[in-house]
C-alpha cells in the first residue's frame, strides 16, 4: 500500500481514527496507574496519575499549534512566490 493510499484511507475514516487515538490515551493513562511504579518520582506532579500521558498529549498539541502559527507569520509564501 503506498502512502498516498494510507493517507486517504485514514482521512476517509478520521472519526475512527480520533477515537482510536483517545482510546489510546486512555490505555495509556490506565497502564500508568496499575503499572508504573511513582515510590521514586523526583517531583510532586509525577505522583500524579497520567501526568506524563497528559504531559505528552499537551506538549504535541502545543507544538502542533506553535508550528502552524510560525508557519502563518511568514515562512509559508504563495505558491506563485516566483512568478512575479
């Protein structure tokens, strides 16, 4: 399956695949409560339950958002950018 084909079949479904991925979270998330052992964390927050699937997930859709916007301040040109 090339990669174009991949991509169009997940947009097909992309309901399915946002509901997968916060099905994926939150196995994360339950994983981390029953799993991870917090008796040594370093600091407060890490004894929190998914602080570090919640950290993840915020720090990616902060950096997703900061990209767009650098991107729309400037270093995106049209795309007769040289034609003129």
């Amino acid at each position: 399956m090339s990669l174009v084909k991949l991509i169009e079949y997940l947009r097909n479904r992309l309901k399915t695949v946002v509901r997968l991925c916060w099905v994926a979270l939150a196995l994360l998330v339950v994983a981390d409560i029953l799993f991870v052992d917090k008796e040594h964390a370093h600091t407060a927050v890490e004894h929190w339950w998914g602080f570090w699937s919640l950290f993840g997930f915020v720090g990616c859709a902060a950096l997703i958002i900061v990209s767009k916007w650098y991107g729309h301040a400037g270093i995106m040109q049209r795309e007769d950018y040289y034609d003129e």
